[in-house]
C-alpha cells in the first residue's frame, strides 16, 4: 500500500510542477505579446520621426535655394 501512496504523491508532484509549468507559458506569451506591441509603438514612432526628418530636410533644402536666388539677384545687382 505504500507503493500506491508514494505513486499518487509522485503524481500530484507532477501535476504541480505541470501547472507551474503552464503558468510560465503563459506569462512568458503574454509578455511575447506585450513586447510585440512596444514594438509596433516604436516603430511607429520611428516613421513618424523619419518622415518629420525628411520634411525638414526638404524645408532647409528650400531655404537653402531661396538663399541662393536671393544672392544671384544682389549680385546681379552689383551690391
């Protein structure tokens, strides 16, 4: 009778260690899940920034030739 006693000990052993097995899984799926997400955020964050980088490029890149044409015109004449 002590075999079966040991026996349904041994599985109530396994059956916690299976569930703490299970919870593990699933913190580690929720965290995946919650990294996925910064990610995205992220990522989206780095568009917004690239494309506000690519506008002001572009603005200085306007300044610059206005710059430019208003010199060429001084220039012209003679100042």
């Amino acid at each position: 009778m002590a075999q079966k006693g040991d026996e349904v000990e041994q599985f109530q052993v396994l059956e916690e260690k299976i569930e703490l097995l299970l919870q593990y899984v699933v913190s580690i799926q929720r965290e995946k899940e919650e990294l996925k997400e910064r990610i995205r955020v992220q990522e989206e964050k780095c568009g917004a920034l690239n494309d506000e980088v690519e506008k002001l490029r572009q603005n200085r890149d306007k300044a610059k030739q206005k710059i430019l044409s208003l010199l060429e015109k001084i220039e012209r004449l003679g100042i």
